[in-house]
C-alpha cells in the first residue's frame, strides 16, 4: 500500500529539517522557478551563475500523457502487447535511439548549440519516445510515478545532504560523517 503523503512515504515525520515538503518556497525546499510557457525559458537563475533556467511547459500533466496513452493504446487494442516486460524493453531501444543521437559527438554542452533544428527536433521525438513508454509502464506497475519522484527526491537529498556533496561527483557510500 502507497503511503498518503510524501512525509510517511519517506519515513520522516518532520524532524530533518534538511527535508521539506511544501515548508520552502516550492517542494524541495529550493528556490521556486516559474513555470514556461510553451517550452520557453522562464527568467529564472541557474544555480547562481546568472544564466536562466529552462522549464517545461505546464501542459499537458504527466496524468494527461498517462490519459491520453491509454486512450491511444485502447483505440488500437493495443493491450494485449503492453505489459510491463514489453513496455520496458520497447523503452530500452528507445533510450538506445536517444543515445544514437549523441553518438560520436563527443561531450555536448547544454541547451545543444550546434545542433540544427532538424535535429533538435529529432531528439525531442525520441525523448517523447522514452517518456510515453516510461508513463505507460509506470501505470501497468501502479506505481504513482509523481508521488514516487517526490519520495526518491527526499530520500536523495537524505544521502545527498548540499553541504557534505556539494561541488562533488562521489558515491553516498564514499562520504564520510
């Protein structure tokens, strides 16, 4: 049974106050970052170093995509094909078609500059891809694949904490107390 809210989910009742749900200014406790419009980005910081944020757009929820892929799988009787060992084979080559994308480029710095349109657009069909497959499979499992990304988040910032790790790529297991 999945807990009723994030706090019971992650076994904290409040007493860390490196956790914080709805308590900050968003969720995580971090700043909050406006939302985007159509996929534009928001004037919002980058962690400080004054270059702006990108957001999503806050259409459609990830419940929209969930409808409207059940809807589409229903319209095909699709079905009968999507059970959870497929869905997650069938997500795996997609990743392989995202990681095709970047084959042989070398390191590519964020927000892709060199990449043409045709591109871009290319790797955002493959991404939708990943994601659609991804929700799907989330929903055969009944997995609440927001509310399991809230408690994955806090369970993170638990083995995380910013002022053990920050600026740093090691394991939790490799930092000390």
């Amino acid at each position: 049974m999945m807990a009723t809210n994030e706090k019971d989910a992650c076994g904290l009742n409040g007493d860390d106050p490196s956790v914080s749900f709805n308590g900050g200014n968003d969720s995580f406790g971090e700043k909050s970052y406006s939302s985007a419009v159509n996929g534009k980005e928001a004037p919002s910081q980058n962690g400080g170093t004054g270059e702006e944020r990108f957001t999503f757009s806050p259409q459609p929820t990830m419940e929209d995509i969930r409808r409207m892929q059940a809807e589409f799988t229903d319209e095909r009787d699709w079905n009968q094909f999507h059970q959870p060992r497929n869905l997650l084979l069938a997500m795996v080559g997609e990743v392989g078609e995202v990681s095709e994308l970047f084959q042989w480029r070398g390191e590519v710095a964020e927000g892709l500059p060199g990449w043409t349109e045709s591109e871009r657009e290319h790797l955002a069909h493959e991404l939708s891809d990943v994601m659609i497959y991804l929700v799907e499979l989330a929903e055969k499992c009944r997995v609440d694949l927001p509310r399991a990304v809230l408690r994955k988040m806090a369970l993170n910032r638990l083995k995380y904490p910013a002022s053990k790790v920050h600026g740093s790529a090691k394991k939790y297991t490799e930092y000390k107390d």
